[in-house]
C-alpha cells in the first residue's frame, strides 16, 4: 500500500492548490458588487420578463425526432460502406432496423404529434 | 511587406531579490505582471474602428502575443473594454451597464475619433465622447487608427496594468473618480 503514498499526495497537492488559489484571489482581488453590476447581462440591455418560462412541448419532439432520425442515417452509413461483407443478413437485419423505426414513424404520425396547427 | 516595428519583449521577472534556486518580490509586482499579460478584452466593436480591430486580431499584427488571445463578448471575465466606433446616445446606457457589469480591475480602450469626441459626427444623435459616461484610460487617435496604434495603445495599458497598486480599486480615490461619472 505504501507504494501508493505518493498518488495520494498528489490529489491532496492538487485539491491544496484549488483551494490556496480560490481563497487568495478572493482575498486580494477587487470586487464591486452594485445592484447594475450584479444585475443579469443581457448584452447591456434592460432584461425582460423570466427565463423559465415553459416551452411548447413540440420543440421537444422536434428535438427527439430529430436524433432519432440521425441516429438511423449514422447507422446506415458503416452498413453502407461493408454492405458486400455483410450480405444478405446484413441488408435483412438493416430492413428490419427500419420497419421497427418506420412503426413508431407511423405511430407518431396517427398520434398526430407532426400536426403543428 | 515590411516588419512592423513595435517594441515587444517577452515578461521577464520584475525586480526582486533572487539567488539559488528561490526568486522574492513584492506581490503588487507579481500581480502587475500577470495582469499586464492575461487581458481578455471585450470588443464593443460599432463601426469601421471594429473593421481595424479584426485586422488587429489577424495573423500580420498578431494582438494574441500580448496575452490578450481571448477576447470575451461578455463582461463578466473582461478585464478591458475597448470602445471602438461612433456611440449614439440611444447605446450609451448600453455602453455604460456593459461598463458597470464588467469585473474589477478594468480598463478602458477608446479607440478612434468618433469614441474619443463624437468625430465628424457633431449632431444631436451623437455621444461626445465616451468619456462623458464612463472613465477611459488610454485614447487612441485616428480614423479609423491603424493596427500599430491598436497595439501602441494596448502597450499603454499594459503600462498601466503593471505599475497599479493592488490596493488602488479599493481605495477612496477612485470610489470618488466612479462617482463623478455616477457610478457606484
């Protein structure tokens, strides 16, 4: 176990050093802490209203469709590149792949979750 | 193309007392030292000085080597503002929360005519000067300056930074510089 001592002096050094830097710099650096100073910056303009405020659930379906549609393309491209390797089970395994993402396309599309009016 | 002559030299150590092994100096030293070299300016870039200021930051006139790489679009890390371009008055407040809300120690960089007196434009619309609503440490002159002027005026302030006392911001003196601009 002894052997290890140095690997533990140098996480007690390196949290050491965190923490004598954080304390120094707020000890010796100026601070000015007025109301507009401490106010959120909005690119220096007066700020509007709260920001958690909430979203229109379509943006996170949007969102997630959006990945999983990615996810199939980024699949398809290794699929695409050894498609004579793999062969015929490669392109079956592939074809069942997108039935089962075309099922919940279709289910998506009959909950009408792509209806934006 | 020829060289650019600007006297640029590496940060050596300040004076102190040295030998084997071991360096001491005061701490307002060392921390003028690591000032003058790690400012991260934030561009308030409104016309054709902003222009200037890009070819600044480019590869033949190089404003990283001064330890000012970083450039930062909020004031909270900033350490130097640099007002380059005409202010109207509807951006003044803009200027000055931007001002307000930057982190001490700051600098200001007043880059150009039009930051500096208003420049040609002496109408109704026009701040002249920024330093009617906040405190400017180095002017630059020019329209728009050139980059070697940029850097000129960047070495002022790295002047500056080096040589303040660390107890300068805290001081009554310059609580009273502040509130003459109405500034808490």
């Amino acid at each position: 176990m002894i052997e290890y001592l140095p690997i533990l002096f140098m996480f007690v050094v390196a949290a050491g050093f965190v923490v004598f830097t954080m304390v120094v710099t707020h000890l010796l650096g100026p601070k000015r802490k007025s109301k507009i100073k401490l106010e959120t910056f909005e690119c220096g303009i007066e700020s509007q209203g709260n920001a958690r405020l909430p979203f229109s659930i379509k943006y996170f379906l949007v969102a997630i469709l959006f990945v999983l549609f990615d996810v199939e393309v980024i699949f398809m491209y290794p699929w695409a590149v050894n498609f004579k390797q793999l062969g015929l089970a490669g392109l079956l395994e592939m074809f069942a792949f997108i039935g089962f993402f075309l099922i919940g396309f279709f289910y998506i599309i009959k909950k009408g979750a792509l209806k934006w009016e | 193309m020829s060289t650019i002559p600007v006297d640029i030299s590496p940060a050596y150590e300040p004076a102190g007392y040295g030998g084997e092994g071991f360096f001491a100096t005061s701490l307002d030293k060392v921390v003028g030292l690591a000032r003058k070299n790690s400012l991260w300016p934030l561009p308030f870039a409104t016309s054709c000085c902003g222009i200037e200021f890009m070819s600044t930051m480019s590869a033949t006139y190089d404003f990283a080597r001064f330890g000012a790489e970083r450039l930062s679009f909020s004031p909270r890390q900033a350490d130097l503002l640099m007002v380059m371009g005409t202010i109207s008055k509807k951006l003044a407040p803009v200027l000055r929360q931007v001002y307000e809300q930057m982190a001490e120690p700051k600098w200001v960089l007043c880059m150009g005519a039009c930051a500096s007196s208003g420049g040609i434009f002496d109408t109704y619309s026009v701040l002249q000067g920024i330093d009617r609503i906040i405190p400017v440490d180095v002017y630059v002159p020019g329209c728009a300056p050139r980059p070697e002027q940029v850097l000129d005026g960047i070495m002022q302030i790295q002047k500056l930074a080096e040589s303040e006392s660390i107890r300068r911001r805290d001081s009554l003196e310059y609580k009273q510089m502040l509130s003459r601009y109405g500034i808490e």
